[in-house]
C-alpha cells in the first residue's frame, strides 16, 4: 500500500454519535468491555439516548491471544474497521494467502520488536486454520479503508499524511509546523489510535499563526503550562472522573468550540499511557467523551500465557506500560526483575489454573 495514496472513503453508515476504539490487538476481553459500556443505557443517558454506531481504528490483529474471536467481534460489531499497521502486516508480509509464508526478510517485519513478531507469525497461522469457505483474513485486511470521513471528522489509524504508519505523539504539540501540516487536512477533527496514548491536540484556525497546541494525557491536562487558558474551552478538572456506572468513567469531555482537534482515545487491548483500563471514547456533534472501563487485565494475560506468547505482551496489560523502554533509561525496573511483580503475576497466573513458568531469577520463590 502506498502512503501517498491516502484516498478517503466517505462511509454513509455512520452517523453521530458514534463510539469510536482501536488497537483492540487481539484482546478480547477487553473489546467486549468496551462495546458493553457503548450499548449499556448509562452510557445512552450520557448521549441523550441516542443510538451509537461504531467505528473501529485499525489493529485489532497482533499482540494478544484471541485474534480471531477479536477481529471478528470487529467485523460484526463495528460499522467500519481501518487498516492498522498490524492488519498491513499481516498482507503484506504473507507471500499467499492459501499457503501462507511469513517474508521474514521484508524490512516490515523487521521493524516490529520480536514479541511482536512472534506473535505475528503465530497469528499467521492461527487465522488461517479459522478461515471458512469463501472467507479469508486476508481479504478482510487487505480491502480494509485507511481513512473515512463522518461529518468533517477524519477516523485514520496514524494520520490524515500517513494512514497507516505515523505516530501523533504528544510531543508533536511542540512541533507547530508538522501539526499545521495535519490540520490543513482535516476538516474539523480527526480521531487517529496507532500510539496507544490517550491525547487531545487542538487548533485554532482563526488564530494563524499565533496559534496554540494543547494536549491532554491520561489523567492530566496539559497546555504549554498554560492551564488558565483552557477552561472554556476543553476540560476542567471537575469533568475528569466523571462516574456514569460503578466502575466506568467519563475520563473527560470536551468541546470544540470552532477548535479543530486531534483525538486519541488510547488503545482498546494494549494501554501504553500507564493507565491499564480498556479505553475508548463518542464523538457527538459537540464534542468528545474519553470512555475507560476496567477488565480482567490478568485474564487478559493468563490467554496469552496459555498460548505460548512471550510473557511480556501479558505483564505489559497489567500497568498499562511500556516499561521496558522506560527501563533503558534507568527509570523503572524491567518486568522480569521485578520481584514484586513477578510474584503478584505468579499467583494470578496459578488462580486462573495457568502454568507460569517464572523468569530465571524467582524460579525458586515459593507461590
Ligand atoms: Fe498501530
Ligand atoms: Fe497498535
């Protein structure tokens, strides 16, 4: 697929408001939290009981031990689905899709971390025994849409300029050039995954070129530490948890107010912003929910134990981390060295009936 060729697709099917999640990465328990809070009738009060359609943001392959059941309640349960990098991947990468070969030697597959490529090649496989007659994965991910457009609101995995591969990171809000670049191609807003952070970026297009970026991370609200410009306009403190059912929050609520914005709700199956909650968010005519929702992270992870995935796409649901990264640079202890933690995963592991071999260094301790 060629980056340059970013045709958007107008989709007639869906319509505000709409519950919007990606990078589900082959979580299932995480997926079905997520779509029971966007059916339930709290969540209906929230948006003046008006139906929700949905859209899905790409990903919903790599990573996690239910790929099949994940992207199917994907095809069934969402009005549209967009083309991940994973989803790419796991085209491109296939020489054939009846006899399917992994081309170890692209460069694509070079760029994933090699957990993630495991678990790409056991996908590989796992897909293609559930393939039914007249159906493949490969068709479904290879026909999926890199961009749709729903009333002036871009949905795209990485960005309007790169569908499929670029990362709008926070620290783009000191970047003002590159984020200009974006905003002249959106029309309103965009919702985009592909990080796994929870961010909000806004623009203001009357302002030109005195304009200001401000973003919103987890359960902070950042803005070029400038707080006191914000209220009217996005957040305020009291709107961030916001109950609307025991356990499910309204993370935080915003309005555009003539603002164009970039939205991340963060990822559904695999959080890397240190918030481990299943996360997703609604877009209605007004403005945007940022939905979190709690589930079994250590169910979660005892299914990608059992299959015989790396550990570590299991502890890393559990923290919603990437701290193996953060570990390079000497500001936490790695997953593996970790003795608490070790511990804490044993005895869930074991609750759960599942076989845990213990990283070298605790192999003794006694669960
Ligand atoms: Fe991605
Ligand atoms: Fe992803």
């Amino acid at each position: 697929m060629d980056e340059k060729d970013i045709g958007t697709k107008v989709i007639p099917v869906l319509t505000l408001p709409m519950g919007v999640g990606g990078d589900s990465h082959s979580n299932i328990r995480a997926l079905q939290r997520l779509l029971q809070l966007l059916d339930s009738p709290e969540l209906c009060d929230v948006i003046d009981g008006q139906p929700v359609s949905k859209a899905h943001l790409g990903d919903s392959s790599g990573y996690g031990a239910s790929p099949v059941e994940t992207t199917n309640t994907v095809r069934k349960r969402f009005k549209v689905d967009l083309t991940g990098n994973h989803d790419k991947a796991f085209v491109e990468l296939t020489e054939d899709h009846l006899l399917p070969q992994l081309k170890r030697e692209d460069p694509l597959f070079g760029a994933f971390n090699d957990k993630a490529q495991e678990a790409l090649e056991w996908q590989l496989h796992v897909y293609q025994r559930a393939e039914m007659r007249g159906f493949t994965y490969y068709d479904y991910f290879r026909e999926l849409p890199r961009m749709v457009e729903v009333n002036g609101t871009l949905l795209v995995h990485g960005s309007p300029r790169k569908p499929i591969t670029e990362y709008i990171r926070p620290n783009y809000v000191t970047m003002p050039d590159i984020l200009r670049k974006i905003f002249e191609q959106v029309p309103k807003a965009v919702a985009v995954a592909h990080t796994h952070f929870s961010m909000l970026i806004l623009y203001d297009p009357k302002k030109g070129s005195n304009n200001r970026f401000y973003w919103a991370w987890g359960p902070e609200v950042v803005s070029e530490g400038v707080l006191e410009e914000l209220p009217d306009v996005v957040f305020s403190p009291d709107d961030l948890s916001e109950p609307i059912h025991a356990n499910v929050r309204v993370l935080a609520k915003s309005k555009l107010n003539g603002y164009k914005a970039v939205i991340n709700f963060g990822s559904i199956g695999q959080p890397r912003d240190n918030c481990p909650l299943a996360k997703g968010g609604i877009i209605t005519q007004e403005g945007y929910f940022f939905l979190r929702v709690p589930y079994d992270t250590y169910g979660a992870a005892a299914d990608i134990i059992r299959v015989g995935l790396p550990p570590i796409l299991g502890w890393r649901l559990i923290d919603g981390d990437e701290r193996n990264k953060k570990a390079n640079g000497g500001v936490r202890t790695l997953y593996e060295t970790d003795d608490a933690f070790q511990k804490r995963f044993a005895q869930e592991m074991a609750t759960r009936g599942v076989d845990y071999p213990l990283p070298q260094q605790y192999s003794s301790i006694k669960i």
